[in-house]
C-alpha cells in the first residue's frame, strides 16, 4: 500500500540562551540563529474529494503561525523552551500542530549557517 507525504517549511529568527551551563560557557550567552522548521504529514490514502494527503496552503499558514510566535523573540521564554535545543525545538512544534494534523509524522528544525538539525519522528 502507497504511503504519501507533504511536507511545508517555515523560518524564523530567535535569541535563546542555556542557563545551566557553566559560567563562561558560549552556550550560556544570548545569542541567535536564523531557524528553519519543517512538518510533515502521512497518509495512506488520498482525500478522495481533492485527491490529495492535506491541504498544503492549511500546514503552511499553520506552520507559519506556530513559527512567528517564537519569530524575533527569546525562546526561553516559551513554555516548553526553557532549555531551548533543537530537540526541544521540535517538541514544541509538534505539540503546536499535532491538534489540528492527526497525521504528523515528523517535524525538522535546523540551523542552516551553521549546519544543524534534529528531526523529530512521531
């Protein structure tokens, strides 16, 4: 049986900090990253009105909701993002989107100048 999958991307730029690291730490200082999140949703069949898995312009304007909530903020401040990694990262968006895309499969967060990212697979 054919699985399909869509995926939608979004950016953001956001300062955070690690407060439990050691004193002196680069990590412990405020800093930023320009960020990129991708969701992406499985299913095994096609919506048979629109033969489609899900409305990809929906996952973008959620996406990109959950995304400016954090856009030009400091991520400690969210719940979820005290210690704001990019596992955290990923944790956050899933729990943003899962109510709304029961077939969240996955969500990737990167930091691409500097070549990182952790990928989440629900």
């Amino acid at each position: 049986m054919p699985t399909f999958e869509i995926t939608k991307q979004a950016t953001f730029d956001a300062a955070h900090h690690f407060p439990n690291e050691p004193e002196g730490s680069i990590y412990r200082r405020i800093h930023g990253h320009s960020f990129t999140v991708a969701a992406t949703v499985r299913a095994e069949a096609l919506d048979p009105e629109h033969g489609w898995v899900a409305d990809l312009g929906a996952l973008e304007r959620d996406l990109k909701a959950a995304a400016g909530r954090l856009d030009h903020g400091m991520l400690n401040e969210h719940a979820g993002l005290e210690l704001p990694s990019l596992e955290n990262l990923c944790l956050w968006f899933a729990e943003q989107l899962k109510g709304d895309w029961p077939g969240l499969c996955r969500i990737e967060v990167a930091r691409p100048t500097i070549h990182e990212r952790c990928v989440l697979s629900l």
